[in-house]
C-alpha cells in the first residue's frame, strides 16, 4: 500500500485525549504546566492547519522571490523562539540568532538542494522548504542551548572570568572556557539523536518516504544526508550565537560587562 491513510478530525480528536490525559496528570501532580500545555496544543492546531494551507499553493509556485520570503520567515521565527527559550538575553540577542541561523541554515540547506540532491532550480519548494524546516527545527534548540548556557556562566560565574582578566587574559582567553562548555550543551541534543537513529527512533522523513512507496535503503540516505545537515548547521549556528553573546558581554576596553544582560521573560 502506498500513499497515507486519510485522517480525518474526528480521529485526530481521538489523539487529542492524550493530551487532555497529560493535562489531567499536570492537575493531580500540581506540576503547574496545564495551561502552558493547553496553549502548545492549540498553537499545534492552528499553526500546523495554517501551514498545511500555505505550502500547497507555495509548492506549486514558481516564484523564486516567495520561496526566499518563505525560508526568511522560518528563519525570523525560530531565531526568535531560539531567544525566547533561553534563560537570558541581551539588547541584540534576536539580531545575533537570526543572523546565526540565516547563515548555519541557509548555507546547508543550500548545500544540500544545490550540490547533494542537485534540485532544478536549487530553490525548488517542495525540497527546500522541509529540508530547512528540519534544519532550523533542530538547530533553534542547540542555539538556544549554548545561548542559555553561555549567559548563564558568564553570570554565575563572574568572577572567575575577571580573575582571568585581572591576571592578564584577555577577553577571549578569559571566556574560552565558557564558550567551549556552551558548544558541547548545544551540540548535544543531536549527538543523541545520531545515537539512537535507526535503533530506539525511526525518524519522521524515513517514515513519511516509505508511506510514499520509497524504498527504505533510499530513505535511510535520504535521513543520513538530513541528519548530517542538522549537526553541521548545529555546530555552525550554536558557534556563531556563542561568539555573538561573549562579544556584547566584554565592552572595547575588554571589561565584562554583565548588565548588559537580562532574565528572560518568557514562561
């Protein structure tokens, strides 16, 4: 059999009982998270629903303009959803994610339409927009994680960073050991997922191509490729928020400068 069974609401009302199941334990546990876990399902709804709607029309453009608007979008918003998960934050921090994201998941995403899968043109939609969805899906939460981790050491950790000053590092040497502890928190999201793949988890794409009559050994290439992408754009974009955050945190006399920072105030 191929192509996917049709699901229609009312099945997907069934489904939603599991929610309404970990809504009920948040209540008897008093964990605090039902109406946050309320608002997830909802904004699950609406924003997949919409996004259903869009990428039909947008998949059978032509236009290489509203495929750039598109992915300018996505990458807008995970850059701010990045930032709005992390602890902390600074004047500017939303700039830096958006710029780290552009360049990690523009250049692979790139990368793969244009010299791996060779898509003509490299901008065709149906290729571009789930490969970079999937690169900025993963890559906001590694981003998020190095941002958090980097402004929080840098906070309770203060001191440590101005001895190193005061004995004659310089700012970069000074904060070396930040950063490189906020990279390995970033990358390691998708070092377990690389773990596992293929043992504990079948990912989605390998499933969604093999419910289309893919054969499973060109969908596990096809993963392989997007798994690779995600690390690299990871690796990339959790770099570049890191170095980013550590400059706004150093004035140009090379003083830390820790009220520059902010507690977030998202919940």
């Amino acid at each position: 059999m191929t192509g996917a069974i049709e699901l229609g609401w009312g099945q997907l009302a069934c489904a939603a009982l599991l929610v309404l199941l970990a809504g009920s334990l948040s209540i008897l546990m008093q964990l605090g998270i039902g109406k946050r876990l309320f608002i997830a399902s909802l904004r699950t709804v609406v924003q997949l629903s919409l996004l259903g709607a869009v990428l039909g029309p947008l998949f059978r453009s032509e236009l290489a303009w509203l495929v750039g608007l598109a992915c300018f979008a996505m990458v807008a918003l995970a850059a701010h959803e990045a930032v709005r998960r992390s602890s902390r934050v600074y004047r500017g921090a939303r700039r830096d994610a958006f710029v780290s994201l552009l360049v990690a998941g523009g250049c692979t995403a790139l990368l793969a339409t244009s010299a791996i899968v060779r898509v003509e043109p490299w901008w065709e939609p149906r290729y571009l927009i789930p490969l970079l969805g999937m690169i900025l899906g993963n890559g906001l939460t590694g981003i998020s994680l190095g941002l958090d981790h980097c402004l929080r050491s840098i906070d309770e950790g203060r001191s440590r960073v101005e001895a190193l000053i005061v004995m004659g590092a310089t700012p970069s040497e000074a904060a070396r050991p930040v950063a490189r502890e906020a990279l390995r928190a970033g990358l390691i999201p998708i070092l377990n997922s690389m773990t596992v793949v293929g043992l504990v988890t079948v990912p989605g794409m390998m499933t969604g191509q093999g419910r289309g009559g893919t054969e499973p050994s060109l969908a596990a290439r096809y993963q392989t490729m997007v798994l690779f992408l995600i690390a690299g754009a990871t690796a990339l974009g959790t770099t570049g928020v890191v170095l980013f955050a550590l400059r706004a945190m150093f004035d140009r006399e090379g003083r830390l400068r820790v009220e520059r920072m902010s507690h977030s105030r998202a919940k």
